[in-house]
C-alpha cells in the first residue's frame, strides 16, 4: 500500500516536470517570435510629403515595416511603401511631380482638339447647368491626373486584390458621405482606394467604391493608428501631422475655416491614437498648407530631420528586433512599361458612343503599347471635354496579356459661360454663350455665341462627332486609325462691324462692314494638333458709309466652297513658349449676287505659320510668315485680302491678316506676304517683353507680289504682357514705314 502511494507521488511530480517543460518551451518558442511593427501615416495634404523624408530615416536604421496604413496623403505614401517602393523612389516620384496640374485636373492647352483651344482661351466664367437650374460640382475636380498616376504607379498589383496579401499588409480610410461612418479599406482596387481616402469635400468629387459614396477619411480618423494596431502590429510607429487648432482669431479665411469645419470630428480621436504609439513622430510643417505642394522638398526634409531626433529610439528598436533573427528584406516592385492587351472593354458609356471614344483614343486591340501611349490616348479623349473622368483598370487574362477595362463618367452638364475683354479697336466686349453636349444626337456639341459691344457678333454652330471610320486602315495610318472625317456640322455667323478707312496717314471715312455666314462642313481631327475641315456656304458681305459720301455701298453674296487644315501645339495662345501653328487654307468663291452687276468666280489661298522656340531659360524667337492671294479676272474689293492691326484679327475672316504698325484693316489688295520675327523675354513667371519686327508687301497680282521690291512694307512693334486669369494683358507700341507717328495699343482678355 504505501509502495502504491508511494509510485503515485512520483508519478504525479514526473508529471506535473513535463507539463512544466512543455510549458517553457511554449514560452520560449513564443518570445522568440519577432514583433511585428505597425507604420501610421496621417493625412495632411501637402504636409503628408513629409513622410517620405521619415521613410528615409527608418530605412536609414534598419526599422522594418510589417504592417502600414494611412489616410489621405497618408494612404498615397504607405501605399506605394506596402506595394514595395523604396523611400527614395517615393521621393522621386512626388519631386518629378508637376503638382497644380496633378491635383487641379487642369489641362495643358497641348492636350486639348483644336475645336477645343478655340473655347479654351475665350471664357472667364463658367457655370453648370441641369434642365433649367444652375448646378454646383460635388468638388472642384474629379481626380483625373490623380488616378492616372495611380494606376500607372500600382499597375504591378493591379490583380491583387486582398491588401494583406502586399509585400506590406497595406490599409487605408475612407469617409463614407451619406452615413458618416469610417470605412476601413483593405480590399479591391488598390488606385480607387486610395483615391477614395484622399477625397478632399469640395476639393474632389466623392468616389463610388463597392456600393458606398466615399470623401476624405480625415473626416472620421486622420491618424489610424488604431486600425493598424488592429491588423496584429505589436509596436505602433506613428508619423502625426497633426490637425490644427485653430482660434476665433484664426478663423478670418476660407481655408482656416474649411479644415477647422471639415476635421472638428477627428481630433479627439487623433489624440487618442496618439497614445497607442510606441514612437511618435510629429515633423515641424506648422508654417506649411495643405496646398503648399511647391514646398515638395522642404516638406520631405522637414520629415527626415524630425525622424532623425527620434534615431536613437529608432536604432535601438532596430537593434532589438534584429536579435530574433535577420530580417527579411520586401522584393523591389517593377513598374510597367508596356502592355499586351487582348480585349478592350468601355464602362460609363451612356450618351457618348464607343466608336467616338475609340477614334480619340486609338488603342490597337490586340497589341502591345506603352504606358504613355495608353494615357495620351486618354488624355486626347478627356480633352474633348465630353468626359468629367477616364480611367482604366486592368484584368489578367493569359500569363502575357491582359482585358483593358476604359472606365469613364461623361459630363453631364451643361454649360452657361461668360467672357470679356477690351482692347484700343474695339473698347470693350462682353461675351455670352451656351454650350450644351449630347443633344438629339450622341456625342454632339450646339454652341452659342453672342458678343455685346461695338463689334456685335453671334455665331451658333451644331457638331456632331460620329466616330465613323472605314473598314480598312488606310496605307499612311500606320498605328491605328483615327477615322476619316468623322464630324459634321452646320454653322451660322453674323458680324457688325465699324472701319476707319486712312488716306496718307489721315481718317478718310467710317465705314459699316457687315458679314454672314450659313454653311456645312465635315472635319476630322488626325490627332489634337492637327484638324481638317471642309465645307460649303453661303455667304454674304455689306459695306456703307456711315456718313453720307455718295459713295455706292459694296454688298456681295457668294457660295464658298473651301478645305483648311490646323496644325497648333502651342502651350498658350498669346505668349507661347514651346509649340507651332499653322493655318493653311483655300476657297473657290462663285458670284450669287453682286450689286454691281459684274459676276466673278474667284479661288483664294491663304497661309499663316509660326514656330516657338527656346534660346535659354528666359528668351524665345518666335519665326513667322503669312500670305494670301486671291485669283480671278474680277476679285470685289470685300473678297480681297485685308492687312493691319495688331490682334488675332484672321478670327473675323479668313482674308484678314495683322501687321504690326497699320491701323486694323488698313490696306487692301488682291495679295500679300509677311515674313516676321519676335523676340520675347520672361524675366518673371507669366511676365513677357516682346520685340517684332516684319517686313512685307501687297501687290494686285503674284508678278507684281514676289518679282518686285517696290513698296515694301516694314513693321515694328515693343510690348509687355502679361498672362493673367483673365487672359492676356498686353500694351505696346507699334510703327510702320506707312505710320509715322507711334500707335499704342493696349488689349485684355482673349480675343473672341
């Protein structure tokens, strides 16, 4: 018995040895489990720039990043991190940036039809409308050149679509705007997520992302620190921006008081999320915006040198993970260059039609293309200003190809716009006009101009853009086609406007020169510099005297057949500093009436050419030539070729040509030529001295024109200018061997 009892005792201490053993070991294989670490990254706007520079510094010590997340700004910079972009990549990245065009969706002039320059540089103002209501964006710009470069950055995880499953467990927040609520996103679209979480109220439009509305997570929790720390991290590495607390002395701007309105919510919670972290990093930005995007490298500095205060916690961290084993290192990402797509799909397509958005973006399916070809495609269609967004996403269809999926949202307003403008010809001018898209038929365009002031003018034109192109490729598209005269269109044009004829450098008489205009036309648009157009009119052409003469008054009436092509790259209409315009021309033009009973059938040519170029960082020469001849037995005085005057005047008829030092349509004959050069200096940014100089001639026949030098015509002009938002602002002086006396001129505004 006391054997028995004896085995039991020593069997039980055996026993309760092993558990104890096993106990240990647990515990001992458990603690040499490595701490995760958790990176947060608030929001900030412009200030979020800073986290780069504290990416640097961790890097810098040896700091691994297990898990990430951010808000805003926040979620750009962890998001590239999570995908494996390296600090410095990041930091070249957002430097290479042009940040106004990035964040304001504006679109430079070269990227817009050449129908679209034409309204692009005349409208000060311009307000949406729905049905008979005026109607205000949901924000100022929908994100385009944003997610373009989202999708271009984090096209290698385009098919990835579980967050955790990132070389960095990745999350970020949204707001959702209906409900308030947070939404926290760690799956699906990588680009539309972050996009979403960056969706600044007012600034961007709201993103539609699996079934919910969603703006800016700063709203709800611009430090989730929380939520990363929820992911499993063990150690909380938190960089803080902070929110602003702003006084009532404070609050006397817009800006101060959209983000103490916009972010009231967040900063309690932001300073309870504070205290969950184990190293908090708050860079010095006080001075700095959310807007101050041209601080982009004082921004990432102010950044590296704040995590440099903290390298003593960091490296020491460092150090203390390291003792668990070497540290796996997170795989470079490599970014796209080029794709193979197999199918092309269209999405958002309502009253735009696909063949329309095929012919602008040009995309050979199947085929391979480059990133940069795929987003000019894009950027050719956005610039015909039928689309408010385009974008696309891709789907892995083989092992090398891929389903392109072209998503867009189409410009459902319609727009009432307003422009002005004065200048020393004309005094001042107002301009309304109407433009309304996608009536009667998909993909049109009906505009309606009405200039007020001392040259009346309205003008209403239908465009529809059929995107029809030919069965077969034609032999000189090589690429692609682009359609062969896919637009029609009708037009009518009417103009009132007042002359000073001069004799010898004397006003001689006032003049009443009236024209209109009812015509068709079919036009293509190669690509957005280039455009062709050709039509047929009905024209009409009136001159009277104000004054009592005697004189008999001019009235033609004519049917016009005519072809032009456009070329125009220009950066800026009036002070370009890169790009060419050409304007080549011809018509045949057949008596209807004419007052004098003297029937005539002319045909007329016309050229005007010029090219920008840059000498250095601040000077520029600008070559021009320009000419025009109309031949015929009997050319009408209103069908010959006008020369003076020191605007855009070619935009009132195509027979009308400037030239520095005469007075606006000064001299008339049947021909000219002008060979010109300007020199112009930007000393400071939109502030421009312009110099002209040329030389020219007007004869009744081309003998007479090119095979003499007789009566030259030498022109001289100094000006500065200015590119305001308003338009150009210029004053100048100007002479010519015709003129004695200087002429000043001063103009605002786009001409229109």
């Amino acid at each position: 018995m006391v054997f028995q009892q004896t085995l039991k005792k020593h069997l039980f201490i055996t026993i309760l040895i092993l558990l104890c053993s096993f106990s240990v070991f647990a515990q001992q294989k458990k603690t040499n489990k490595r701490p995760t670490v958790g990176l947060v990254l608030s929001g900030g706007g412009a200030k979020g720039l800073a986290h780069i520079g504290v990416l640097k510094v961790l890097e810098e010590a040896g700091v691994p990043v297990d898990f990430i997340g951010g808000t805003s700004m926040g979620s750009i910079v962890a998001g590239l991190y999570a995908i494996g972009y390296s600090a410095y990549e990041i930091e070249q990245i957002v430097i290479s940036q042009d940040w106004v065009s990035l964040l304001t969706d504006q679109l430079t002039r070269t990227n817009l039809s050449v129908t679209e320059k034409q309204d692009y540089d005349k409208f000060i103002l311009s307000v949406p409308v729905e049905g008979y209501r005026l109607k205000l964006p949901s924000g100022l710009g929908a994100g385009q050149n944003v997610s373009l470069l989202l999708s271009r950055l984090l096209l290698p995880v385009a098919e990835v679509n579980d967050f955790s499953g990132f070389p960095r467990p990745f999350l970020c927040v949204a707001t959702d705007i209906v409900t308030g609520e947070e939404v926290i996103i760690q799956q699906g679209y990588l680009p539309d997520a972050i996009r979403a979480s960056m969706a600044i109220p007012t600034v961007f439009t709201p993103v539609k992302y699996n079934g919910r509305l969603l703006v800016d997570g700063g709203l709800v929790n611009n430090f989730p620190a929380d939520r990363v720390k929820a992911m499993g991290a063990d150690i909380i590495i938190g960089v803080n921006l902070g929110l602003k607390e702003y006084t009532k002395q404070d609050l006397e701007n817009l800006a101060a008081v959209l983000e103490q309105s916009l972010f009231f919510h967040a900063k309690e919670r932001n300073k309870e999320n504070q205290e969950l972290c184990n190293i908090l990093i708050s860079p010095k930005v006080y001075s700095s915006s959310a807007a101050s995007f041209s601080d982009v490298r004082e921004l990432i500095l102010a950044g590296e040198e704040e995590a440099r205060r903290n390298i003593k916690k960091l490296k020491k961290l460092a150090d203390s993970l390291k003792t668990f084993g070497s540290i796996q290192q997170i795989a470079r990402v490599e970014p796209y260059d080029t794709l193979f797509v197999k199918e092309i799909e269209y999405e958002g397509l309502e009253n735009v039609t696909e063949n329309f958005l095929q012919g602008k973006m040009r995309i050979p399916v199947p085929g391979k293309f480059s990133i940069d070809k795929l987003e000019e495609g894009i950027e050719r269609a956005f610039g015909t200003q039928f689309f408010n967004q385009i974008t696309y996403k891709t789907e892995q269809v083989s092992t090398d190809s891929i389903k392109l999926t072209i998503r867009v949202i189409e410009t459902s307003n319609d727009l009432i716009r307003v422009g002005g403008r004065f200048d020393s010809q004309f005094k001042a001018q107002l301009l309304l006009n109407v433009t309304l898209r996608n009536k009667l038929v998909k993909g049109s365009k009906f505009v309606l101009d009405i200039n007020l002031g001392q040259y009346p003018r309205v003008r209403a034109e239908y465009r529809i853009n059929t995107g029809w192109k030919p069965r077969k490729k034609p032999l000189f598209f090589k690429e692609s086609n682009p359609g062969i005269l896919p637009n029609f269109g009708m037009h009518v044009d009417f103009r009132d406007i007042k002359l000073d004829y001069y004799e010898r450098n004397e006003l001689a008489g006032n003049y009443r020169y009236q024209y209109g205009i009812v015509g068709a036309f079919v036009s293509t648009s190669i690509s957005n510099p280039f455009y062709l157009q050709a039509g047929a009119s009905y024209e009409f052409s009136f001159l009277e005297s104000i004054i009592n003469t005697g004189e008999p008054s001019l009235n033609n009436q004519t049917f016009d057949v005519y072809g032009e092509l456009i070329y125009d790259s220009q950066d800026h209409q009036v002070f370009p500093m890169e790009g060419a315009f050409a304007h080549i021309w011809s018509d045949l033009v057949s008596d209807a009436q004419i007052s004098t009973n003297r029937p005539f059938d002319i045909n007329r040519v016309g050229m005007r050419v010029q090219k920008t170029l840059r000498l250095t960082e601040h000077i520029f020469i600008q070559p021009y030539a320009k000419s025009a001849m109309a031949f015929g037995d009997t050319v009408p005085p209103l069908q010959r070729m006008f020369l003076g005057g020191n605007m855009m005047f070619h935009k009132i008829g195509r027979n009308i040509y400037s030239f520095s030092g005469l007075r606006f349509m000064e001299r008339m004959d049947n021909g000219f030529y002008a060979l010109g050069l300007r020199l112009r200096y930007s000393p400071f940014r939109n502030h421009f001295i312009t110099m002209d100089h040329v030389t020219g001639k007007m004869a009744p026949n081309s003998r007479q024109l090119f095979y003499s030098i007789d009566n030259m015509l030498y022109g001289f002009g100094l000006s500065y200018g200015y590119s305001s938002i308003i338009g150009p602002i210029e004053i100048g002086y100007y002479q010519s061997n015709q003129n004695v006396p200087w002429q000043v001129f001063l103009n605002i505004g786009y001409w229109f």
